[in-house]
C-alpha cells in the first residue's frame, strides 16, 4: 500500500548537503515527492511504499552527512496522493526560523585533492568548497540557507558550476558556495596603503616571499583579516608585538598538517581530532617539544610551557602553508581592545602600520568571526572562545517543557558574546571580545542586533548582568523591553548545565576574578545551589579587601597586600615590605588604616593572583590571567604534594590558613612549583568539603578559574573519589564568553 509523508527535520540540516542526501536516498527508494529549505529546517514530501517510506526515515537519521546534527524528524502520514519523479523545490520564507545556522566548515578532504591536482578545474583556487564544506555563519545573510541569501550572491554562477549545481550525482549538487576560477570570488595583494601590488595568480607567491622575509601579512580570511608572520623569526615575532600592542600574550600558530602539529606539541587523539575536525579551532597543545626541527621563537608564548595550534581552515590558507612549509603566527587582524576587522578598507586603515602585504578578496564577510579556542581538560574538549566553526551555538534548554517567547541576552562586559533563545533552544553568538573601546562597543551593538534579525524573532524581554555600568548592560537598558537582571554567578552556573542538559538541583562552583552579587559586593568565590525555581548562597571564600580596585587585577602584589592583612594584619604588611613590595611608609601600607574604603571581593582569581606575587612567579600582569596560567604552569611534577591547613565553617570557606602556611613556605625559599601543587590540591579539597556539607550529589565547575586545566582536573578527580558526579563545561566556554547562554536560562526558569 503507498502512502505520503509530510516529514520535517529539525536541527543542523541546513548547508551541510542534506538536500542531495534526501534527493540521492529517496530516488534510490523509487518515492517520489520533494525537498526544500524552509524556516523550521527541512522539509520534505514523499510517497512511496509503507515499506519503503519507513527505509527512508531510518536512512534519513543513520547516513546524514557528517555536519549534520539532527534534533528532530516529525512524521505525518496519509493518503497517497499521487505523482512522479522527485525534486529539490524553491526554499519556503517565515518568520521564526527554527533551523540551525550551520558553523563555518573547514575545507574537506576532497576539496584539498582537488585544490592541489592540476588536472582538476579548481586547481590553486582559494575559495574551493563543496556542499560538506565552506563557509556557512560568516556570510549568511538571512535563512532559509540558498546562495541567494548569502554574499555569495554576487557571483553568477558560470556554465560549468552551474551544471555541477544540477547534478544529482555530483558532490556539489545545490551547494550554496559553489564557486570557481572563472565565476568565484577573486584573490589579490594590496601593498600597506592599499595599493594592488599582484593579482589572482601571484598574490599567494608575494605573500610567501615576504613572510619569508620576516615581514607580516594581513590576510583577509573566513571571518576577517587575520595578521601572519614567520614564527621562527624573533624580528617579526616582535614586530607583530609591537604593532598590535601586545607585549606578552600568546600567539596562536598555524601550522600546515597534524604531523607539523605533533613536531611543536603533545598531540593526544582528542587534540587530533579537534585538529582535523570541520570547526578546525586553535588548539592549545601541552608541552613544547625540542625536537621537533623548528625552532619557535620564544617570544610566540613567552613564559607559557603550551602552544596553540591550528591547521589551515580554508583553500587559501591551504595554499599558503603549502608555500611555506614552516609555522606561522596566525593571529587576529586587530590591534590592542579593537575587534577583528572584516573589510577592506578597515583593514588598511587599522592595520596598514603593522602588515607589508594585504591578501584580500571580494567576497563580503557578513559578520566577524574569530578563530575559535580549545584545549582538552580531563580527556574532554573545552571550548575557551566560541567562534567561527562552532559559532553560532544551539544548545537544547535543559527543564524547559514549552515553548518559550523569544529573549536576548547581552552578556558580559569581558570576553562578550550574546546570545538568542526562542521555544526550547538557546543559541550563543559568536565571540565580540573586550567592551573596552569604542569599537569593540560597535561591534558588539551590531551583534545585538544581528542575531535575532537571523532567527527572524523579536524578543520579548532582554536579559543582562547585575552590574550597572557594563556596557552590556547600558545597552540592554536602552533597548526599551523588559529587562530580566541575572546575577553573574548565578549566569555562570546556569550556563555550565545547559552545557551539559542539566535540570537542577546542582550544586554550582562559580570561581573567577569579579562579578557582581545581589548585595553590591564583588564576589568570585562562590557556592550556589541551583533547585528548581530557586538559588541560593549556601557557602562562599572568606571575604578581603581589594588595594585600589579593579587596579589589582593587572598588579597581583596588590591581590597579595590585601591577602597578607587579612590573614595576618600588619605582620602580612611587613612580609610584603620584607619582599621589597612596598615600605613601611608606603601610602598604600598607610592607607590601611583607612581601608574601608577599597572594594571587598572573595575572588578566587584575585586569590590566585595573591599566590603568584607570594611564590615571586608574577608580581605585575601584562594580560587577563597572565598571573594564574604562569602559577599552573609551575605545577606539574609535584602532584604528590598534599594539601595546606584550611578552615570550613560553613558558609565560609577560610583560606587564611592557608596562606599563612604559603607565605612561611615562601620565605622559606620553597619551590614555587611544589607550592603551586599544593594551593591547587588545596582548593580542590575544599570544593570537596563544601560539597560533602550540601550532600547534592551533581557539582557544577564553572568561571573562569575553571580554564585552568590543572584545577579542574583535581576537582574532578577528587569530587568522583568522593561519590559525587562532577560535571565542567564543555561547548559553552566557562569564562565570561558563556554568561549569554546562562542570562537566557535565567529568564526562562
């Protein structure tokens, strides 16, 4: 008996060649019907056999393409209807669009063949891809996902691609960003005033002789410019440092496959397959080897025992690595607290005092995208900056069990992303950065805006953080809907269970440098207990004072001046003027006697800080976090090496034993390293202890002290051994870059 089958699937279906996939499998099961793109994701009509139909739908699941991520098939049956044949329809406009925008893809396998065979008749040409691979995020204009509401609209589709893009049988079959020599997007160099110095067929060779040179190169890529430079030369390294007004932070590397990769760092098989993967992110690799015939210089990562590593994401970088042959510093094309450029115009003006060379092109980029960041933590990946190839980010709302009105969530005022959530899914934007700047606040006022436009929704209300002079929230409360205030913390441990489909109750460890509470106080060592329809404070680290403010975020010896008074009074002031911080009649040592008036934090991050300056690891910061990662760093090898005296009586967590012991150790002349081990046990150790005294049995590490590898994977450790189920994040980065997703869990729930 025939049937007909209305079938809609729902989830990541939409520019990963899931239409050549429905029309291949249904011809090979003689139904007949269509398939088209509509707002919901895809849709299809087809008649054929009971039999044959019920093929189809367990196929439909079981041989997607590789990108796909299906959410849901609905099915309804009925009476055949009759017809022949079965097409690939027009795609269907609407209003709310259900339907995943698809990450930009990394070129595929095939594509790479058939970028290096001469015969082929995309040979050498940059803007290859094919219906499994591409860009997707970056230059979608508005969904349903066709070629006509992408950038690469502008380019007419010549004879021979547009056969390709007809044919059932070919891997290009309706793929939006066919392209080729002759109709595709064009390659050229511009000199540093912006000046054409080579066309298509040279630039890539100008680009290599002067990177071969020690000069830079600003090259237009997926999302924007990014800035490249030999990352074996000393002279250029700085040079790039000096441009960008980056004295300290690391550089990423892009090297040009996973064998290079394993020459420069410890390549496990999740790094591998972070690598190689379709999101093709930078990867943070442990272990700098020696061997590995190239000598990097060191001020790539100065005082950083870790690479991040990347492989070529596109045809273009393809070609260049190919060049070459050797590691380049691939880094954002931006200078100090701006954006990523994406045109060309900005790009020379903001840029053509760093880079020699422009590689630019004339397809448009719809919207920034950053390189994504990953490092792997207790055998799991653990994405640091979400951007291009993860971007933007559905996640499923764990405890939501009707359709939800749509609301917008602004983020944070560091490391901001926002984020869109409509019926049961949140989606989280791509990283922004920094709100420091004003055009770091353009940019972010763009995404605002932008990603509802994309969803086609108009939200309801909007959610932000507590804290009233954010630029996040300046903005959100000019956006005249109702506004849903999130606490930070609370955002951070909302975020880390939608991460992992959590419904409460969950005991939340929120750790990081400062975030506002309910009371105005500046917290960041915080214990929450997530129930359902309520939060609450059930434990926090003993509160101290702050030297000057937010001012003792980049000088760790004014974290410690405010550590050593609180856990030893004027003796913890004296210590610091044994050390030669500060003297007796310092005003700062003065000002004590007037203190109430610095800010009171229980900020584990400034903690951290705190125990770097006391070990004499770091005592000033050059960039966010500089202070802790160099305090881990130290760490490793004394992992046999117990734990500090500490104190819990309940709701306090007391670390002024603790440091009390630090600082004797300290001057005692103790190994920083073995002192590093110990404060990172003894943390973990009071998380275990707090949760012992709550007896909720599902712990939630989250902030941005949970970056720290080492700490997390203590917690972990040491909460497992004691029965609990830890759970740290995973897709939704633990730092601020995922508050977004947690403002909309906290306006929903």
């Amino acid at each position: 008996m025939k049937l007909h089958a209305s079938i809609t699937v729902q989830g990541a279906v939409q520019g990963v060649g899931f239409r050549p996939f429905v029309f291949r499998l249904a011809t090979g099961l003689g139904l007949c019907g269509g398939v088209r793109n509509g707002p919901g994701g895809v849709l299809i009509e087809a008649e054929g056999s009971e039999e044959n139909l019920q093929r189809f739908l367990e196929r439909l699941r079981t041989e997607a393409p590789g990108p796909a991520r299906i959410r849901d098939v609905e099915v309804r049956f009925g009476e055949a209807r009759g017809g022949h044949g079965f097409e690939v329809w027009e795609s269907e406009a609407g209003a709310r669009r259900t339907a995943w925008v698809l990450p930009d893809l990394a070129t595929c396998p095939d594509c790479v063949r058939e970028l290096f065979d001469p015969q082929d008749r995309r040979f050498r040409h940059p803007f290859i891809s094919c219906a499994h691979c591409g860009p997707r995020y970056s230059i979608v204009e508005r969904m349903p996902y066709d070629r006509a509401g992408t950038s690469m609209r502008l380019f007419p589709l010549c004879r021979d691609c547009g056969r390709e893009y007809a044919d059932p049988g070919d891997r290009r079959f309706h793929a939006q960003t066919i392209a080729c020599p002759e109709c595709g997007p064009k390659l050229v160099a511009w000199d540093a005033g912006g000046g054409q110095a080579g066309g298509d067929g040279e630039a890539i060779a100008l680009a290599a002789d002067v990177l071969r040179s020690g000069g830079v190169v600003a090259l237009k890529g997926i999302g924007g410019f990014q800035l490249l430079a030999d990352a074996r030369s000393d002279e250029a390294v700085e040079r790039l440092r000096r441009g960008k007004q980056r004295p300290e932070k690391p550089f990423a590397l892009m090297v040009p496959d996973l064998a290079a990769a394993a020459r420069l760092g410890e390549v496990g098989g999740v790094e591998a397959g972070l690598l190689a993967s379709a999101a093709a992110p930078i990867v943070l690799l442990r272990g700098r080897r020696a061997d590995g015939g190239w000598a990097i210089a060191a001020g790539v990562a100065p005082g950083i025992p870790w690479l991040g590593i990347m492989l070529p994401a596109a045809g273009l970088h393809h070609l260049l690595m190919a060049e070459l042959g050797f590691p380049l510093v691939a880094t954002s094309g931006n200078r100090l607290e701006e954006p990523i450029w994406i045109s060309e115009a900005e790009a020379v003006s903001r840029l053509g005092a760093i880079a020699d060379l422009f590689l630019v092109h004339d397809r448009p980029i719809v919207r920034p995208l950053d390189d994504s960041v990953v490092q792997v933590v207790a055998g799991r990946a653990q994405v640091l900056r979400l951007a291009r190839g993860y971007a933007p980010l559905p996640v499923e709302m764990p405890g939501v069990e009707e359709d939800q009105d749509p609301v917008l969530a602004v983020g944070g005022h560091l490391k901001n992303a926002v984020a869109v959530g409509f019926g049961r899914s949140l989606h989280l934007g791509a990283h922004v950065g920094d709100l420091v700047s004003p055009e770091a606040g353009t940019s972010f006022r763009r995404a605002v805006h932008d990603l509802p436009e994309l969803f086609g929704v108009e939200p309801e209300r909007t959610a932000c953080d507590l804290h009233p002079d954010y630029h996040s929230t300046l903005v959100a409360e000019r956006l005249n809907r109702p506004l849903v205030r999130v606490p930070h913390h609370r955002a951070h441990v909302l975020a880390c269970m939608a991460d992992n489909g959590l419904p409460p109750p969950v005991l939340g460890v929120a750790w990081d440098g400062a975030g506002l509470g309910e009371d105005g106080v500046i917290r960041g060592g915080e214990f929450l207990l997530e129930e359902r329809g309520n939060s609450r404070r059930v434990a926090h680290f003993h509160p101290f004072r702050l030297p000057g403010g937010e001012a003792a975020a980049s000088r760790p010896v004014r974290s410690a001046m405010g550590v050593l008074f609180e856990a030893m009074g004027r003796d913890g002031l004296a210590w610091g003027a044994r050390r030669g911080w500060w003297e007796e009649g310092d005003p700062w040592v003065r000002a004590w006697d007037g203190r109430a008036s610095w800010p009171v934090t229980t900020s584990v991050g400034r903690l951290f800080d705190a125990v770097a300056a006391l070990t004499g690891l770091r005592t000033g910061t050059g960039y966010e976090g500089q202070a802790a990662m160099e305090l881990e760093n130290a760490a490793p090898g004394f992992r046999e090496a117990g734990c500090y005296p500490h104190d819990l009586p309940m709701p306090v967590v007391d670390w002024r034993p603790m440091i009390r012991e630090i600082a004797a150790e300290a001057a005692a002349g103790v190994a920083p390293g073995l002192i590093s081990a110990r404060f990172h046990n003894t943390l973990a150790r009071m998380i275990v202890g707090v949760a012992q005294s709550v007896g909720c049995t599902v712990v939630a590490l989250t902030g941005g002290c949970f970056q720290n590898r080492l700490l997390t994977e203590r917690c972990v450790e040491g909460l497992s051994g004691a029965g609990f189920r830890p759970v740290w994040h995973h897709r939704i980065p633990p730092n601020d870059g995922g508050l977004a997703a947690g403002q909309i869990m906290g306006s929903v729930t």
